[in-house]
C-alpha cells in the first residue's frame, strides 16, 4: 500500500530452516510463487535466510521504522 506515492513495506525477510516439517510450506511457497511476487513487486527488498533449527517467520519493515514480526508455524 502506498501512501502519497510511497509504498510503506519497504523489506520483506523471510527466515526457514530447510530441513524442519514446519519449513515445509515456506519452502514450498519460496520454490512455486517468490520468483513472482518478487517480479510483481519490484519496489519491495526481498530477502531470505536460512535459520536452522528455527520455525519459519516473516519481518515487515517499514518506512517509519516500524518492524513487525508475523511468526507462522506449519505453513
């Protein structure tokens, strides 16, 4: 969403283990429909890591600073 012209979600960080059953789905999402979401969003950074042995989660961040943690497990 933009607001006077400046989109707000500036960063997109997803973090998945690639081993663990509750990484399944992201790594299944990453594989099947990042390419695209990147390519329709060229405004927004998009970033992967991977974290072993962690359950996977999602960071906003925000052009006023704001960070918002999105914690999903069996995705």
């Amino acid at each position: 969403m933009a607001l006077r012209g400046v989109w707000q979600l500036q960063k997109l960080v997803v973090n998945y283990c690639d081993w663990g059953g509750s990484s399944r789905g992201i790594r299944d999402f990453m594989e099947a429909h990042l390419p695209a979401f990147k390519e329709k969003n060229p405004h927004l950074e998009v970033v992967t890591e991977l974290v072993r042995g962690q359950h996977p989660n999602l960071k906003g961040i925000y052009s006023k600073i704001l960070v918002t943690f999105l914690f999903h497990c069996n995705l």
